[in-house]
C-alpha cells in the first residue's frame, strides 16, 4: 500500500521517513517531488575505449559542479550521474524513485533500473540521466526532477540495508566520491571500517 501525502507528511513528523530539507509544497496526492542537486559525474569519452563490465572496465568519469541558478546541457544520446538535492530514507518504508511525467514526454530518463530504495538506506540518491530527445535538455539545480513513492512492508525487515554491506563505493572501479557536495564523504572513516 502506497502512502497517501497526509501519511508522508505525518511520518516525517514522527521521523519514520527522512526528507531533508522537507518542504510541504512538494507533496502530491501521493508522491513527493525532488530536486535536481548540483552534483554531475560524466563519462570523458575521449579517454574511455569500451566499458567491459565482465572485466571490470568502466568509463573514467569527472565530477561537474553546476552552481545554483546555472545550466547543465544534456546532449542527445548522453547518459550522466546527477544527485538529488534531497537527502532521504527511511527504516519502515520501502521507496520508490520515479520519473516526472512532465519531464519524460521531453525524452529524459530519470533512472534506468536502479529505482528502489530499501529500507536502512539514508541518502541523496544518484539520478542516472539521459536524454532520449532529439535536442539538448537543460537542466538546472533545483527544478524538480523525480517522484517518490513510499509503500508500507509486510513486515519489519530482518535486517536493513546498512547492515547488508552492500552499499559500498569501492565496488563500483569508476566512482570517485565528489570532495564537495551533498556525497563528500571522509576517507578516515571508510578506511577504519
């Protein structure tokens, strides 16, 4: 069962879902927009042969940093790495992240398959766009990007994700952590573990 916006604003009151920052104007009747954040990992195509994920091949990447008020031009055909702007999560709910209506009939993709978000997993997600249009597609910090869905569970899991280790960067040979941002993360901590 889907949670209606009265059950997603009262279960970020209570702190059952994160939403950070919420602000109420972005519920809808069911779902909850979020926002385009400033963080771009791209593929430099120049240096990238092939990506072989069997052999463990994958693009080399850079960070882009869109400031707020400004562009970032999504070319036909190309396929980047924005975040969302909203930190989110939840250890009830499993949530959903969906694509924006409004934006899909211009041909933007907001994620390819990775939509789910599994209880335990607290953060700003990684939008994987890309532009099935014709023509360039502007995006801008802050405009919103994607829906959330958040359904109730069957039961309480037997474990969240945190505690299934499989959120873990160093799976992934291309991902670089952005050193500034809403992903900055302190390699002290990670190394430790």
């Amino acid at each position: 069962m889907f949670l209606s916006d009265k059950d997603i604003h009262a279960a970020v009151k209570k702190g059952e879902i994160t939403l950070e920052p919420f602000n109420p104007k972005q519920l809808q009747p069911a779902t909850y927009d979020i926002r385009l954040g400033n963080t771009f990992i791209v593929n430099d195509a120049h240096s990238t042969k092939a990506i072989d994920p069997v052999k463990g091949i994958y693009p080399k990447t850079q960070n882009v940093e869109v400031k707020d008020g400004e562009e970032f031009v999504l070319h036909p055909g190309v396929s980047i790495l924005g975040y969302s702007k909203e930190k989110f999560g939840s250890e009830q709910y499993l949530i959903e992240v969906n694509g924006k209506s409004s934006l899909a009939r211009i041909g933007l993709i907001v994620h390819n398959s990775a939509s789910i978000v599994n209880p335990g997993h607290f953060l700003n997600i990684a939008l994987e766009l890309c532009n099935l249009n014709n023509v360039p597609i502007v995006l801008r910090p802050g405009m919103e990007i994607a829906q959330l869905t958040f359904s109730t569970l069957s039961s309480h899991t037997k474990r969240s994700y945190q505690q299934t280790g499989r959120y873990n960067h160093n799976n992934f040979a291309s991902y670089i952590p952005p050193k500034t941002g809403p992903l900055a993360r302190k390699r002290s901590k990670s190394k430790k573990k």
